[in-house]
C-alpha cells in the first residue's frame, strides 16, 4: 500500500504532463506485467467451463443445469437428471461416451489381469492346428450313437501327465448353443449330465472379456478324496469357431484342506466349430467339440490312464441326452443361467492374427527343413573322413578296411534315417 501512495505522490509531484504520463507508464508496468503472468497461469489451470467458451465463444448458461451437470464427475450426476425430469439428447450422447471410454479403460485394465490371456488361445490354436512339437498321438478309441460320434487319443510327454484328444460331433447342434451348453455351471449339476461335479462357485468374471474364476468341487472314485479346482475359462471366436481356454490358477482367498484334495495342474480347453454332416445332407448342420485335456489328480500315472480308459466312454455318452435337454430348455423358453450368459461374452479375433500364427510356423518349418541337410551333411562328411584316416593309418589288410568302411557306410545312413 506505502508503494502504491509513494507513486502517486510522485505523479501529482511532476510539473508536466508529459512527465506525469511517464510516471504514470513506470507505475503501470509492473501491474501489466502481473496481470500477463496470472493469465498465462490461469490459461494453464482453466476448468472445463472456460475451455468450452473459447471453443464455442458463447457466454455460458450458469444458471442451466446442464451446465452444472458438466462440472461434476459421471458418478454424480444422477440428481440433476432426475431434476431435469428428462435426459436430452445431448446429455444421452455424452452418457453414452463416458461409459464406451469407462468401457475401454475396464478392458485394458482387465486384459492386464486377466488369467488367460493371448498366450494360451495361441497354445490351443496349436493344439488344434496339430503343429504344437509334442508327441503324436495315439489312438484309444471310436465310439458311435444315433446322433454322435466321438473319437479319442492319447499321448504321454515325459515328465507330465498323460494328454487326452478328443472329437465329437454332434447332429443338429449349432456351435453357439454347444458353447452354451458345456459353460453352463448350474444345468451340469441340474441335469446331472456332469454326475462328477458337486458344487460350484464363481469366484471372478469380468463383463468385458467374459473370463470367469470358477471353484469347483468334484467328486472321485470311492477309494480317493474329492477333487476341488481353482480354474479360469474365457472363450475367443475366430471365425466362425470359438476356442475356450480352461484352465488351474492359484487362489489364495480359498484355504487348502485335505479334503478335498485340491488340483493344480489342470487344462481342459475346446475348440467349438460348424461341421458338415456325417448323414451327408451336404450341409454344415453338426457341431464339433475338439478337445484337449490333461491333469495331475494326485494318482499315479499309470493307474490314471487305466481308469481314464475304462470310465471314458460312460462319461461321454451322457452328453448328447445332456445336450438334447439343453436345447428343449431354450426352446421352451428358459432363461440362460448367469454362467451361460458370461459365455456368450466372447473376445473376437481377426484373420491378421491367424495369418500371423500360419506365417510363423511355416517359416519354422521351412528353417528347420533348410537346416537338417546341411548338418547330416557334415556328419556324413566328418564320419567317412574319419573312417578313412583310420583305414589308411592301420596297415591290417583289406579285410580291416573293408570292415571300417562299411560300419561308417551304416552309420551315415542311420543318420539320414533320422
């Protein structure tokens, strides 16, 4: 205040008025040059109603509740819609923007957390696809009903469990209602076509991907405990197939018991597809269930692959009533169980990505066949050398020669075999 008083003291003091003008312009510098910094500070620190005057160069409506409505967050805005009566159009778009961008903020947050991810559907592509690198598969068993046909296969990698392939197909089945059909927690106890499952229990699921952490309990054979699984599941469509990844995760809100015994290493996973029919009809009428299984229950080997094989096709003729039924229920109108409509929520993918994969592995496979003639013909080449230094050293006759010459002569071709 004393520095504003002392200017203008010394402005009414100057004998000219240009001189007070001078005075005058010294006093107003340091004002103008305040103001010039608080602008740009406020121009860095507008709100959003100052942004919106700029672009629309129109004096805001502040006493609309529209306007107001604006400044709040979208979890706020409730009452003044309700006050309003109605909600316009506008304020409809600019709802309905907000939860497309809450949407696409959930999915990106979920896909960073999510159990199964992009991983395991190019695992079970492969496994599809037949070019994983495992072990061929062996053939176990074809069974056949009026309306089915199932196939099944086994292999045996080292150091895991055995590994189950198997194909049914399904007459007068569309895929979407087979994907239905085995996601389907609640009509697998019901219709106790899954006369192994006790209970189940969703713990997790996510509405954007439709990935669901499910517990269950399952029931075992007389002389073992219960079985309880912590497994994830969540289905891709490509195409017009759908390929759903299940499989164990670790849990650590459910406690371990003795029992029941829990499982850890768990893979049931299903590609779902339109096939033509086997009764030859010439159209894509029948439904084809690929699926790939293994787990560690805690029995051995061997003892697993015995039962397995004995209680396998009691299990799987169950199905196809389970399925009939099914489809009575829908077309009668039933509702869809929670678990069913959480399979319907599927995450799509385009042709780039199966190309991707295709180009990928032909191009390993054409490095590989590139790669094994040069080193059989290195061997063959290192081996006759050999064997030619050393007929040429030892003085024992032709008969020694002859003798070495046709040993590394075997030895390169069992090398070629391989």
């Amino acid at each position: 205040m004393g520095y504003v008083l002392s200017a203008v003291a010394r402005v009414l003091e100057q004998p000219t008025a240009w001189g007070a003008a001078c005075e005058m312009a010294l006093l107003a510098g340091p004002l103008w040059a305040a103001a010039l910094v608080g602008l740009l500070l406020g121009w860095a620190w507008r709100p959003r109603w100052a942004a919106g005057i700029v672009a629309t160069a129109e004096p805001p409506q502040f006493t609309s509740l529209d306007f107001w409505r604006a400044q709040l967050p979208a979890r706020l805005r409730g009452p003044f819609d309700y006050l309003a009566g109605t909600t316009t159009d506008a304020a409809r778009q600019r709802q309905q923007e907000e939860a497309e961008t809450s949407f696409q903020g959930s999915s990106e947050m979920a896909n960073e957390e999510l159990a199964v991810g992009k991983d395991d559907l190019v695992n079970l592509w492969r496994l599809v696809e037949g070019n994983d690198g495992g072990p061929a598969w062996i053939k176990m068993m074809e069974k056949a009903l009026p309306n089915m046909t199932y196939q099944a296969w086994r292999r045996d990698p080292q150091n895991l469990p055995s590994q189950y392939q198997s194909s049914t197909i399904f007459e007068n089945a569309t895929p979407e209602e087979v994907r239905d059909f085995f996601g389907d927690d609640e009509f697998r106890i019901s219709n106790k076509w899954d006369d192994m499952l006790i209970s189940y229990n969703t713990l997790e699921e996510c509405q954007t991907t439709g990935m669901m952490k499910v517990h269950w309990v399952r029931k075992f054979p007389f002389f073992c405990s219960d079985r309880e699984y912590i497994i994830a599941r969540r289905i891709w469509k490509l195409g017009g197939a759908y390929y759903c990844v299940t499989k164990g995760v670790p849990c650590s809100s459910i406690p371990r018991r003795n029992k029941p015994r829990r499982v850890d290493l768990y893979y049931s996973s299903w590609c779902i597809r339109a096939v033509e029919s086997r009764r030859g009809n010439g159209g894509s009428t029948a439904c084809e269930i690929l699926l790939f299984h293994h787990e560690d229950m805690g029995i051995p080997n061997e003892i697993a692959k015995i039962g397995i094989r004995q209680g396998m096709w009691g299990c799987v003729k169950r199905i196809e009533p389970g399925l009939r039924a099914y489809q009575k229920a829908r077309a009668a109108g039933e509702p869809p169980s929670k678990s069913a409509l959480m399979a319907r929520i599927n995450t799509k993918v385009g042709d780039n990505f199966v190309r991707g994969l295709e180009s990928n592995s032909d191009q390993s496979d054409i490095m590989e066949a590139e790669e094994k003639p040069v080193k059989n013909r290195v061997a063959r080449f290192l081996v006759l050398g050999g064997a030619v230094a050393l007929a040429c050293t030892l003085d024992q006759g032709l008969l020694t020669k002859a003798v070495i010459f046709g040993v590394a002569r075997k030895f390169v071709g069992q090398r070629n075999a391989l």
